[in-house]
C-alpha cells in the first residue's frame, strides 16, 4: 500500500482502524462546518427579516404620531368652532333680549318693490 495518510513518507501506514477513526473525524468536520454554514446563513437571513420588520414598525410608528398629530389639530379647530358658536349665540341672545326690552318689531330690511320688481 502506498498510501500516505499521516503526511510523512517516512512513517509506517496507520493501521486500518486509526484510518478508520481520521476518515470518521473528517466526515463529521465537514458535517459540522456544512451544519455551521447552513445555520450562519439561517442567521443572516432572519437578521435581515429582523431588520425589515424594525423598518416596517417604525413606519408604522411615524404613521401612528401623524395620525395622533392630525387628530389633535382636528380636535383644537372642533374646540375653537364650538367656542365662536358659544360666543356668537351669546351675543345673538343679548341681542334678543335688548330687543324684547326696548319692545323693538322685527322688520326685514329688504322690502317688495311697488312694481313688483
């Protein structure tokens, strides 16, 4: 046999069972680092979806602020509405009431033309 398994020329052949256990502990180095590779690129790939989803939430997050945002601004125009229509029956009520004391008619300011124009 001239095969050279422990690298030296110079050396006896290992006995088949030695060869046995080197050739058994390559198979599993190989199975280990194809095992190592399949998990490191599981890895990176549930490492970009990770990072996807970070995305995904922040924008979700920058939508929800905006949202909350404009719902804020709304509510301020809707308060500021109902304030002015405070303000205004206020006054059209103090208006009636100053009427009513003063006994003043309500007359349209805008009359019928004898003409009928």
């Amino acid at each position: 046999m001239t095969d050279v398994t422990n690298g030296r020329a110079d050396l006896p052949p290992l006995p088949p069972a030695r060869e046995a256990v080197i050739e058994q502990a390559q198979r599993l180095h190989q199975e280990l680092a194809h095992e190592r590779d399949t998990l490191a690129r599981e890895v990176w790939s549930l490492k970009n979806d990770v990072a996807g989803y970070k995305v995904a939430l922040e924008a979700h997050a920058s939508n929800e602020a905006q949202r909350e945002s404009r719902m804020a601004e709304l509510q301020a125009e809707r308060d500021e509405a109902v304030a002015r229509r405070v303000q205004v029956e206020t006054v059209v009520e103090s208006l009636n009431a100053i009427l009513r004391a003063f006994m003043i008619e309500h007359t349209p300011l805008v009359r019928a033309n004898k003409q009928g124009q």
